[in-house]
C-alpha cells in the first residue's frame, strides 16, 4: 500500500484526502488547524503533529496550500519536506503557485533526492467532492508515471503538459478564462435583471447553446441567489490573477481582459469581500450597475 502524506486540509485538501484514503491508500495528514486533521481521521486517515512527521516514511507527499511562500514554507528548512522525507519520495505540489516558483522548487526538490511535480487542480470544492478534477502536470515524464495512482484517485482529466513549471503555466491560464468567463456571467444575470427577464429560463437556455459553460453551471445559481459561501475564495483567485498578469508582464504579452477583471477582482476583495466564493464578483458589478 502507498504511503501518502497530505499536508494541507483545507477546501481542496482534505476532500482530496478523503479519496485517497477511499481508493485504498494509507493517507496522513497535517494542518495547522486541528479541526480538519480530525475530519481526516474520522475518514479512515491518520494524523500528525507537523511537516516533519507526517512526511517521513510516506512514499508520496502531497501539498495543497495557498500561495507560493506557503508552498516554499512546508518544503524548504529543517522542518520541511525535502529535509524529512525519505530518498526517492516523490513529492507532488497541487497547489496554485507561480510558475517560477515551481520550478524552482521541483529543481530544490530533485537535489534533494525526491521526484517533483507540479500539479495543480481545477474544479473546485464540488470536483474535488466528487473526485474529478482536472489537473495539469509539470514535471519529468517518469515522475508522471509515478503520480498517475494519486491523481486518478482525485482526478477525471489529467494531462501532463511539460517540464517542471509547465502545469502552473496552465493553471494560470485557466484561472484567467474562469474570471473572465465569472465576469461575463455577472454582468449578463445583471443585464437579464435589469430588463426583468425569467432569469431560470434564460440561464437554462444559454446553457444549451454557444454561451453555455461550467461557470455559468456552476455559478449562474449562486449569482441569481446572491448565495456566495467559498467555494474557491475570491482572495485565492485575486492572487491567482496577481501571477496571471506578472507573468505576462515577464513574457512581454498583454492580456487586457485579464487586466481588467484583475482590478475588479482586486477591487471586490479591497473592501472586505475576500472570503466570498468567486462568483461574488457579481457584487461589485451589480452595485456598477446601480443594480444593488
């Protein structure tokens, strides 16, 4: 039986966790809050008091945190993951970090006597419920391979799209459509309102044709409910979008729609909205709007 050590249990994390210890993996997990260590081991998972601990006999090291210096803060010191974990352990990062960071890392990682990869997840709370995220891989082909267990047991679409950095390239990129496409959404349930349309009806039928999507399943809802409890919190996708428009600062590229609802997003969670899902944007645009 694989040894998996997760360390991070938070919205991703610990349903993450919960499949692994239900596809038959031996599973422990670290948190700094208790609360969700012990949800882990009511699921048939294990506990540990630190990093340290919870990483040295594993045969694979799982991290799902929330920004780079996270990341950089459980693997790296003499408390770390690569100071603890065992030789030939591979290490897997589902976090959503900079790319540069990533790879970094991966290559800390591998001086270390670990294999790396970076995977980060797309999904949500609900797909990673439900197991079927998608994860795009950044890492050495023979890596992959030995991460493919693992993520089929949290994931339905996982592609492995180059070397270490490449799969925080693509999530990148993802986080920019689905803010984007939130945007969009907003100011179509705000348009749709103003003019006192049957607004189920009208969702119902764009999502059959060309403008139908998963944000506007997942999130047309919410927005017409005005029910925003976090299902991915609008601080994580505002610094989301912090790498999205840095790295194409790097790049030399523009991405004006990004830019845009960069500063929207930025601008929602300035005044307090930080811990809403994502869909709560529609607030911001709302009020634009007069609409609120």
């Amino acid at each position: 039986m694989t040894s998996i050590a997760i360390i991070g249990l938070g919205i991703m994390g610990l349903p993450m966790a919960k499949n692994l210890v239900e596809a038959g993996f031996d599973v422990t997990g670290y948190n700094r809050s208790r609360g969700p260590v012990d949800a882990l081991v009511e699921a048939g998972g294990q506990a540990a008091g630190s990093v340290a601990e919870a990483v040295r006999d594993a045969d694979v090291v799982v991290t799902m945190v929330p920004d780079s210096p996270d990341v950089a803060g459980v693997v790296q010191g003499e408390d770390g993951v690569f100071a603890n974990a065992k030789a030939g352990a591979l290490w897997i990062d589902t976090s959503s970090i900079r790319p540069d960071v990533a790879k970094e890392l991966a290559e800390e990682a591998v001086a270390a006597g670990l294999g790396a990869i970076d995977a980060p997840v797309s999904g949500g709370e609900q797909g990673a419920i439900d197991g079927v995220l998608s994860i795009m891989v950044g890492g050495s082909p023979e890596d992959f391979e030995r991460a493919r267990p693992v993520l089929d047991a949290v994931g339905r679409t996982i592609v492995h799209v180059g070397p270490a950095g490449a799969g925080q390239t693509v999530k990148a990129a993802n986080q920019l459509i689905v803010a984007v496409n939130i945007q969009a959404l907003a100011e179509a349930v705000v348009f749709l309102e103003a003019f006192g349309v049957d607004t189920d009806a009208a969702l119902t039928v764009l999502g059959g044709g060309l403008a139908g999507s998963k944000v506007l399943d997942q999130k047309g809802r919410k927005m017409l409910d005005r029910d925003f409890a976090p299902g991915f919190r609008l601080a994580l996708h505002n610094k989301d979008l912090g790498i999205v428009t840095a790295a194409a600062r790097q790049a030399g590229i523009t991405v004006p729609l990004g830019s845009a609802v960069a500063q929207l997003v930025q601008a929602t969670v300035a005044r307090g909205d930080g811990g809403l899902d994502h869909s709560g944007l529609f607030k911001l645009t709302a009020e634009l709007a007069g609409r609120e």
